[in-house]
C-alpha cells in the first residue's frame, strides 16, 4: 500500500522535501492550506498520518487535531531552533512524532510507514492469523495483504492478482480448513479501519463509509450488525482485534 499523508506546512523547502520522500500516483500528499482545509483532507481521504509544520502546531492544530483524530498518528517536520524546546517537549509528550527538516529528510518515508495508522493496523492484527487457523504461506501472504490494502478498497480480484491466483482458487485456498472465508476476513479487517475511525469524534459515519468504500451508509451498518452484532458506531467502543475476532470467529455461527 502507498503510504498517503495530509500535511500542513509552512515552508515550502518542508514541503517539497515531503513530496520527494512520497513520490507517485496517486497522489500520495495531500496539501492544506489551513487548518479548516486539513479538517476537510481528513474527511475526504485516507490516510496514514498527518504532517504538520511548527507554526500550525503551536497555532493549536495539534491539539484540535488530538481531539477530534485522536486515531491518526501525528508527524512534526520543521527545522526546531533553540528556543522550540519547551514546545517540542510538549508535543512530543502529546503523542507527535517530532522530524527534523533536512537531517531526517532521508528516513522521512521510512518512519512514516513504519509509524503510521496502517502500520499500527497491522501490529494488531498480524499476529491474529493463527488465531483465525491461517497456516499456509498462501494464507498468510493474503493476510497481510488484506490488512494493509482492503481499507484502501483492494477488491477480491485485485488481491488474486497481487497473489497470482485465479480468484476462486484464491477464495478456496483461504477458506481452507477452519479459516474464514476470503470475503469475510475482508470485511472484518474493513470493519476494523472503519472501528479505528469512528472511535474518532470528529468523522461522521457517513464519511467513513465513503472512505472506506462502502457502497452506502446502509451497507456498513448491515455488515457491522451482521459480523459484529451491532451497528456502526458500536465499531468505535471495540478494539480492533475484538472487531475481527467477533466477525471471523466460528462460533458466532457458520459462514453466510
């Protein structure tokens, strides 16, 4: 999955160096012009964490920012003068992930990656695989795929392809055994981003079935209720672990 940000910055030196270090199509840096435009980034577009200046962090972004995407890790890249300290200290004690302009500018894709909201998705949810009696290499290699690429709208064709495999060889080697079906461990980890998302206050469910591709509001909460046993906001109060293990676990009832 190509990593996406949303970035509020004040240099423009900040900000090419962002686009240097996320290249590609599609679009992989989503630029704000103010805070009220990075709320409207947030709400039209996925993303794996936001990218803030020094100026809009102390303006109080970050901290609207904690409160309303508490879920959405946040980067702070600007060159830090002497007298940013007691700010840094503070930010960084909040939760943000403090890089500094042109030192860190060759680890800046690797850090954000590696610390962003789908990298923290697949710490969780990784290691379920035994849990869910996914054994195979093939298994496991769709596993990871789903998690890092089905809140991006990876469709069933998309990963058989990604996997080399004919669809329904794919849907027949997944489901192998007591594992769940292929459609059904992609809706669990679905549900999971969308759980993550709306333990936010700031999204509207609305807006995160948009994101995550459901076809309507509707949809997300049939398929909450179905897996999960509870309606769309009921995904917000669960961990995420919780969310796939209610909605891939056998003895919720056989597979529909």
């Amino acid at each position: 999955m190509a990593t996406a940000v949303a970035a509020l910055l004040e240099r423009r030196p900040a900000l090419l160096a962002l686009r240097r270090a996320l290249p590609g199509r599609p679009q992989r840096v989503f630029t704000a012009r103010d805070a009220a435009h990075l709320d409207r980034l947030l709400r039209q577009h996925l993303v794996d964490g936001v990218v803030l200046g020094v100026s809009a962090a102390r303006a109080g972004t970050f901290a609207a920012l904690r409160a309303e995407f508490r879920v959405i890790p946040v980067f702070c890249f600007a060159p830090i003068r002497s007298d940013d300290g007691m700010l840094v200290g503070r930010l960084e004690r909040a939760g943000a992930i403090m890089l500094l302009e042109s030192l860190d500018e060759p680890i800046l894709e690797r850090v954000i990656r590696q610390r962003g909201l789908s990298a923290r998705r697949a710490a969780a949810l990784l290691p379920m695989a035994d849990e869910l009696d996914l054994t195979t290499p093939m298994q496991r290699a769709a596993w990871e795929i789903i998690i890092h690429e089905v809140p991006s709208r990876l469709s069933t064709t998309g990963l058989a392809a990604r996997l080399k495999v004919g669809r329904e060889t794919l849907s027949r080697r997944f489901g192998a055994g007591m594992a769940p079906p292929l459609k059904v461990a992609m809706d669990a980890v679905r549900l999971a981003a969308a759980g993550e998302l709306l333990g936010c206050r700031g999204y509207l469910v609305t807006e995160v079935a948009d994101l995550l591709g459901f076809s309507s509001v509707s949809l997300l909460q049939r398929t909450a209720r179905r897996l999960v046993g509870g309606g769309a906001r009921r995904l917000g109060t669960l961990p995420i672990e919780e969310i796939v293990r209610r909605a891939a676990a056998p003895s919720l009832g056989r597979w529909t």
